[in-house]
C-alpha cells in the first residue's frame, strides 16, 4: 500500500483493524452524499423498468433476504 497526498500518512503504517475502519469511514462519508452520486442513462432505464414491473405485480418477486439464501 502506498501514502496518498491527501492523507498524509502512510497507510500501510496502520493496522489491519485501522485500515477496515478507515475504509468504513470513507464508505459512510459516500453514503452520507448518496444523493449527488450521478446514475448513468442505463442504470435509470434498469431501476424504471424494475419499478414498473413491481408497480404491475407487486407479490412476483422474492426479498432480498429470500434471494441471498437461495
């Protein structure tokens, strides 16, 4: 691993558990702007055709929870 300039630390330097958290921490700071992430023209076209397919047969799809355990 490398030092990046904005950092100014030496990553490698850190432990594996600050590294995870460090990541974590990054993950969140994304999460917390979600919204002013740009979707391309086929990720919108993909979520309206799922949505229409929900909104037509609400009962024909699995949950996320079915689906990991499948």
């Amino acid at each position: 691993m490398s030092s990046h300039p904005l950092l100014k630390i030496d990553i490698s330097q850190l432990s594996i558990a600050e590294r995870i958290q460090l990541a974590e921490d990054l993950w969140d700071s994304i999460l917390e702007q979600q919204d002013k992430l740009p979707l391309t023209p086929t990720q919108i076209q993909e979520l309206d055709r799922r949505l229409e397919n929900y909104q037509k047969n609400p009962t024909s799809g699995s949950s996320w929870k079915k689906s990991k355990n499948a």
